[in-house]
C-alpha cells in the first residue's frame, strides 16, 4: 500500500493543471489565440494548515491564473476551484502585461530568425547561416518603450551567431543590430540597425571540443584522483511526499512558477516540543540593470522571477555532476503557455554534506572532544538564458539556516572599434567588453519564531566611550531596537555597527528567561547606486534599502509589483508601506535585499566561474543552549589514522 502523503502546501499536479485549463475553457472559452502566462497553487492560509495537522481538515484547493487573449492584448486574473470544479473569480486587468512565456521566446526567436527582412539584413553583414544565429529576446519597462508602439506586448532582441554548430552563441554578438516584435502577434515591428563594428578575433569558447587545440594544449593540469562520496546505509534524512525531516529539523520543500523551489513549515524538534522557525522562505525578486547606457545595452534590465518566473527555468539535475552523495530528488511540475503541465524531472535535489568541524576543544588532562558537522542541502538550479542561479538553502545541526546563491554561466559582451572606448565594463577579450552590472535578490522571509507573532529588533554593538567605567577603551554593549512602524522596518545595512535584525517572540521565555529569537545575518548587502530620479530604479524601489519589514498579507507577495513587465512604477513595497503600518508583536515578513555587484573580469569569461553570496539565519536564545551537544562523535573507523 502506498502511503497517503497528501498536504495541503503541496504544489498542484499534472491533472490538476489540466482541470484548470478544463473549467476556463468551459466557463469562458479560454482557448486557441490564448496563453496562460501562470498558474500556481492559491496556498491556504496558516488557520487553515494549522486545523489540517490539527485533524486533517482538508482547505478548498484553489488556484490562481493569470491568461491573455492575443488578438485584444488583454490580460485577465482568474481563481479556480478545484474542489468544485469552478471558476471563483474572473478579473479583466486593462493596462498591465502578464509575465512572458518560454514559448514565446521560443516562438520570437523562431519567427525572428525566418523573417525575410532579418535576413536580408544580416546578408549585409556578411552573416547567411540562419540556423548559427540566435535571436534572444528582452522584455521592455515603460521608460525605454517606443512610443510608437505603446499599448502592445513588446520584445526586443538580441542577435548572437555561433562559430559552429554546438559552439557558444554569446561569443557571437552583433553589435548595434537589434528588433522590435510584438510578441502577441510574432509581428517584426522594426529592425535598429544602428552600425557595425569589425568583428575581433576572440576565443569565447568552454565546451571542450571548440576550444582551441592550442589553448588545450598548454594546459598544464594534472588529472584529479577519484573523490567518492558514500553512505552505504543510505541518508539520514527521511522524505514523505514533498515533506523532509532530519536531525530534529521538518520542511515542506514547495515550487511554482515564479518563485521556483519554496520552503514551509520549517520546524525544530526541540527535545520533544515542535517549534516553528519559519512559515514560508523564497525569493520573490530579481532585478538585473546593466549599468551601460550605449545602444546595446540601455535596455537591459531584467526581472528575472517577475518578468519571467524562474519556476519555468528551472533545470533538471544530473547525479555526479549537480550534486555528489547519496541524492534523493523531487519532481516539479509547471506549464506551457497553453496550460499542459510539463515535468521537470529532478528539479529539486535533497543530500548530506560534511561540513568539516562543528564544534572541538583540547583539554590538556581530558583530551580532544571533536564532533564533526553535517548539514542537509536542498537545491535548485535554474537557468536564465545566458545566466545559472544556483540556490542552495542549507540546515545545520546547531539550528543554523544558510541560504547560499552562486551565479555562473555567460556574460553579455560587446565588441567596440580599434581605438575606442568601453569605459561601462571590463575588456575581456580582444576589443570585447563586458558590461558592469547587479544582480539583487529579494529574498522574501515570513519567520515564525515560536508563533506567528513576532517582534524586529535592529541589533548593533556600540563601543563605549572611554572614561572611569571603561578605562581601557575596551567595552562595548549591545543595543536592540525594536522595529515599531514600517518606515523604521526600512534598514539599510551598516558595517560600522555590525548591524543585525533580531526576530523575537516577546511572548514567551526560554530557560535563562530572555525572548527566544532568530537573527538574520545579512551577506552579500549591495546598494543601489542609482539616481533617486532614474526611470530604472522606479520600477523596483525595493533595491534602496537592504530590509523591509511589513505585516504579513496573503496579497503582498511581490516587492516590484504583481507584473512588472512593461512596468513604469513599483506597485509592491513602496506602495504597502505608504500606510506605515505597526509592526510590533504581529505576524511579520521580512524582505532581504542582497545580491552581486558584478564589476566584471576577464577571469569571468569565456564561462563564469561561481560568484557566491549568502545570508544566515542564526538562533539567538532559541535554545538555552548548544543544540549540538547531543552530536555522536564520528566512529574511530571513519577517521583518519596516521599510520
């Protein structure tokens, strides 16, 4: 018999997909000449988890759609029951444009690429071999629209031609040569084609068999012995449906389009008391300016989860290569444009690493007591076409939550004339640059520390003033201030005062009496650098601060708005905290901005190698004391001995 492991938190299925799109086409005749640009799970609310653990009371299972009639460019939000097989709620929204689709990049670059028009002009350019070139399309925001074509579904592309077949398309950019579609109709609107630049001879090649003979040749890396990685008893973690539980830590592992792999119910069995720690933990933003204003460039800046979803991107995991162990997987499901759900086998990976040493002391009569650390990763790679985001949320014995993104893959070059110029990016090649540009992550983190109501405290050391209480100069204290309003919830991190925010249940004790707490440890904290008057920056003033903290609201999810394609203004954190609500002893969420600023480097090209940033969350007074201290050492035999 197979075990039941339904929850309610669980993502929606294949036939859940297919019933959807069943009642719309029913109900309203959604069909032929139109797309579904999303469809997630409607998650119900933590009432309603809390009665389904509590008796298993099973919440209506909705979903939210977001869909487009073509012809009419209009854009409607729909809510269907799956329960009763109907349509609750059915919302035309005139003036916004839904997140793109990979079919209609798919479907841009094809049309793009047969055009007569785009053919004739690349002729001119000396390039004839269509199926070497690749047309990469963008999205628009309002300020850089063409006014000529306002009120359409608007892209823009990029042309690369590869050097052969297999080879890497963005070694091939056609400087200064651009298209305009509408990407309802795959209509080519305009060609810019504002100037050739002579093509340098470059090597922006990684696949092994293009790189040149030459460069493989002068190599003088030694092979690497066999690493292996063994659990003959298998993991130590166990998982039930879309549920993980190790070493006293419980998570429900979640996915949808947008905002990809999600976290849940993130407990802490704490000598036999389940104590919650977080409700929910994603990214619910990514925002990527190019920080160049020439032709090719001024229109870069990509939204990456909200323009897109990352969800959709999402990239299946190979064993022995993405992760190393003993491996276990989940599926996610998603959907294409005519809303058929599409699997992507292993999308989430679920291992143990060892992590060297978790805690160690010498005594000079006892002796060495050492215990080694090991962590659970869950992981998920996704692919943004030149870019990989790789997100790894880890959890450690000691209570301790990292959350780690690496960023790989390609960057956008650009070639520039013999003599000129590239003062807006690194030389990474002959007569090749690489625009200078940010990658900003807003990680989005509703902690619930002992229960939903929860107070932030701005944690920072001050150095006391020397004087007769402090003749040395050595003391310093402590201050925790609490975070009353959402105007004092916008913090900005500060390296002089080793600035932290503290989430802290004032509701309860721990053993030594003080609050029990969580604190969030920023990493990778970037700022803006944008003129407060840029076009660019107003579409997500959420990158102007490194945290915000606002009341927890089931229709407060995007911190640049629910669409931000074409978008001219911030629609999502600027415009919640305008009401500067109180924030003290309520269910909180926390929005962590950090990300990468990318000041590029010939070492990044022809493939980048990880840039990595991370973010902890770190008990402080969750416990009376080290959880830890009941780790087993390691047995004898698994050490090394000297022999």
């Amino acid at each position: 018999m197979v075990a039941d492991t339904f929850h309610p938190l669980d993502p929606l299925s294949s036939d859940e997909f297919r019933r959807v799109v069943a009642v719309l086409t029913r109900t309203y005749g959604v069909g032929p000449g139109w797309r579904y640009a999303s469809i997630e799970l409607a998650e119900p609310s933590k009432p309603e988890i809390a009665a389904f653990d509590a008796d298993a009371a099973v919440p209506d299972r909705n979903a939210h759609v977001v869909c487009f009639e073509r012809a009419e460019n209009k854009t409607y939000k729909a809510l269907v029951s799956l329960t009763t097989d109907t349509v609750l709620s059915w919302t035309h929204l005139p003036g916004v444009q839904a997140n793109f689709t990979l079919d209609e990049w798919e479907e841009a670059d094809a049309a793009l690429r047969g055009h007569p028009e785009v053919i004739e002009a690349l002729a001119a350019r000396g390039i004839t071999d269509m199926s070497l070139v690749f047309m990469d399309t963008w999205t628009y925001g309002d300020a850089v629209l063409p006014p000529q074509y306002r009120g359409r579904r608007l892209g823009w592309s990029d042309t690369w031609v590869r050097a052969a077949d297999g080879a890497n398309p963005y070694a091939g950019p056609v400087n200064g040569f651009h298209c305009i579609i509408d990407m309802n109709t795959m209509e080519l609107l305009e060609i810019e084609d504002t100037g050739t630049v002579d093509t340098p001879e470059i090597m922006g090649e990684y696949v092994p068999r293009h790189i040149p003979d030459r460069i493989r040749a002068a190599s003088t890396r030694q092979p690497l012995r066999p690493l292996e990685i063994t659990q003959p008893d298998g993991p130590s973690f166990a998982v039930a449906g879309n549920k993980v539980e190790w070493q006293n830590w419980s998570l429900r592992v979640g996915f949808n389009y947008r905002e990809g792999m999600t976290l849940h119910a993130v407990k802490y069995n704490d000598g036999g008391r389940i104590r919650s720690i977080a409700n929910r933990l994603s990214f619910a933003e990514m925002m990527v300016p190019y920080r160049d204003h020439c032709t090719d460039h001024y229109r870069r800046t990509a939204f990456d989860i909200g323009e897109w979803g990352i969800g959709f991107m999402t990239t299946s995991l190979e064993l022995g290569c993405d992760c190393l162990g003993e491996i276990r997987y989940l599926d996610a499901v998603v959907h294409n444009s005519s809303g058929e759900p599409v699997t992507i086998r292993n999308a989430i990976c679920l291992h143990e690493e060892d992590n060297a040493v978790l805690w160690k002391h010498v005594d000079h009569h006892a002796g060495a007591e050492v215990r080694r650390m090991r962590r659970l990763t869950v992981s998920s790679h996704v692919t943004v076409a030149n870019y990989e985001y790789l997100v790894y949320w880890r959890f450690y014995q000691d209570g301790n939550i990292e959350c780690e993104v690496r960023a790989t893959g390609i960057m956008v070059v650009g070639h520039f004339p013999a003599g000129g110029a590239h003062p807006h990016g690194t030389l990474v090649d002959q007569r090749t640059y690489a625009p200078f540009h940010q990658h900003f992550l807003v990680a989005r983190l509703d902690l619930d520390i002992d229960g939903t109501e929860n107070t932030v405290y701005r944690s920072e050391t001050e150095i006391v003033p020397m004087g007769p209480d402090n003749p040395y100069g050595l003391s310093l204290r402590q201050n925790n201030t609490p975070l009353r309003t959402e105007a004092e919830g916008k913090q900005d991190f500060d390296w002089s005062t080793q600035r932290v925010w503290k989430v802290a249940n004032d509701n309860t004790t721990n053993g030594l009496g003080t609050a029990p707490a969580y604190k969030l440890v920023p990493g990778g904290a970037i700022p803006a650098m944008f003129d407060p008057r840029s076009p660019i920056l107003a579409r997500c003033k959420a990158i102007e601060h490194t945290l915000w903290v606002t009341p927890n609201s089931p229709d407060e999810r995007w911190p640049a708005g629910e669409f931000v394609t074409q978008s001219k203004v911030d629609h999502g954190l600027p415009e919640w905290t305008a009401a500067n609500r109180s924030i003290v002893n309520t269910d909180v969420v926390l929005w962590y901005v950090f990300g990468i600023h990318h000041i590029t480097r010939p070492e990044d090209w022809p493939i980048m190698p990880v840039d990595t940033v991370n973010f902890w969350l770190k008990p402080v007074g969750f416990f009376d004391r080290n959880p830890a201290l009941d780790v087993a050492p390691t047995p004898p035999k698994a050490c090394h001995q000297r022999p």
